[in-house]
C-alpha cells in the first residue's frame, strides 16, 4: 500500500488512502477538495524522497469537517508568590480524508 509524507500546519503526517486525520484549520468550506505536494513517497521498499518535495506527485484530500478541539488548559504558577493563573483554550481544527496518492 502506498503511503506519503505531507505538511501542513507546521507539522509532518505519514498518510495513506482512506485516512482521516485532524490538522489545523484550513479555513475551506466542508467538501473542499485540497492538492498536497508530498515530502516522502512510498510503496513497500521504493522510496522517493523530494527535496524538499517530490516532483510530479500529489495527494488528493477532501475537507470532511471543520470544528473545534477539546478543551486545553494552560496553566502558570509561581511557588511562595501566592501566583497562580488558568487559562483555558479550544483549537480550532480540519478533518480531511485522503482520497488518492498519485506519483
């Protein structure tokens, strides 16, 4: 089975078809379809690595939905100053599904 390396939001996902992940939000409406330019192709042992990116390869995903993480807490706290601060977040998050692999 064919996998791939691609970037988005500042990090790095192994995918393959079928795959549904949470990226950082791509501010595109539901069903939007994306084009990655992958880092890393791979099919058992014959590996293609770009750099930075392999030439004439894509990765075809789908926006399935857009919504908000769960809830995080930041927490700061200083000993013997009576300090102490919470503060509360909610990452605003993609899931995407990929449809194809090609290169």
């Amino acid at each position: 089975m064919a996998y791939a390396v691609i970037k988005t939001g500042g990090k790095q996902y192994r995918v393959e078809k079928g795959d549904k992940l949470d990226v950082e939000n791509l501010n595109l409406d539901e069903g939007t379809i994306l084009e990655f330019a992958p880092l890393i192709i791979g099919e058992g042992s014959d590996i293609k690595v770009g750099s930075p990116i392999v030439e004439g390869a894509s990765v075809k995903a789908t926006v399935v939905q857009n919504f908000r993480g769960k809830k995080g807490i930041a927490f700061k706290f200083k000993r013997r100053k009576g300090y102490h601060k919470t503060k509360g977040y909610r990452r605003s998050l993609s899931k995407i599904e990929i449809e194809s692999i090609e290169g």
